[in-house]
C-alpha cells in the first residue's frame, strides 16, 4: 500500500543562489523556519538538524541528494515522535528556474502516515499546516526581507 505524500509548490521571485542559501544555511532557516536553524554539512549521508537556539533539536535526518541549485532531500525525524515506521519520512527540495526572476520551489514530504497530517484550519500542527506557513515565511523573506508577523492561531467557539 503506498503511504500519503505532501506535496506543496510556491512561486518565489528571487535567484537560484538564494534560494538554496536559503534553504541550507542556517542563519537564514532560523529567520522563517520558527527559530530552527538547520545544520548540516550536506554531504550525501551526513547528518541534518534542526535546532532551537537553546540547543534542543526538533527534527534531524540523514542528507540523501545534494545537488546545488537544483535539488535537496534528506531523512525527517521529528524528535519525540514515537509513531512506530517502517523508515524515516523523506523531505525533497526542487529548485526549477521559471524565468530570469522567478523560481517554482516544489516540497515533497514522502513515505508519511494518516497521523502526520491534521485536518484543522485553525493549527500549524501536522505537516499539511506547518510546511505551507514555513514556506509563505520563505517566500516573504526572499521577496520583501521580512518573515511575516507572528500569527496567533484562535478557535472559533
């Protein structure tokens, strides 16, 4: 039985340089990735965090394609989640060029279970919610040089 994906693309004017800066220094990740800052080395097989500036990591992996500039996927591990899988959740970045000013970025979030995704519009929990806002927040930065407010998510009674 074939497990659910995510996919989800957005259209960013900006280079092709910045965007993969972007996307794997972590002085940028830190800005619109909720505080994480990514570390890695990006060599195929080394190991990828997600770190809190208190130390604490939130997710990490293992880099699996590094193709600068054009492609990044590596392993996803969210720490404490004890969901039993069969293997790790695999992240993909694709960088595809639209013209001289704009690039499509096209996440794919692979080899998920029916639990890693919440049906509620009011959360950024599951990974449906949260990679949609990381990305908006990926977007705002590149284009205008600012993450967007903070956002308080409240329910409706």
């Amino acid at each position: 039985m074939k497990k659910p994906s995510f996919v989800h693309a957005i259209y960013i004017a900006t280079t092709p340089e910045k965007l993969w800066e972007a996307l794997t220094s972590g002085e940028v990740t830190k800005k619109y990735h909720f505080g994480c800052q990514v570390q890695s080395d990006w060599q195929e097989g080394s190991s990828v965090k997600y770190m809190l500036e208190d130390g604490r990591i939130t997710d990490h992996g293992k880099v699996l394609k590094f193709e600068p500039l054009h492609l990044l996927s590596f392993t996803w591990n969210m720490t404490g989640d004890e969901t039993p899988r069969e293997q790790p959740t695999r992240v993909t970045f694709i960088l595809q060029p639209m013209d001289d000013s704009t690039l499509k970025l096209t996440l794919r979030h692979e080899e998920l279970l029916e639990t890693d995704f919440v049906y509620d519009d009011h959360t950024f929990e599951g990974l449906n919610n949260g990679w949609p806002a990381i990305l908006s927040n990926l977007k705002s930065l590149l284009e205008t040089g600012r993450t967007l407010p903070p956002i308080t998510v409240e329910r409706d009674n």
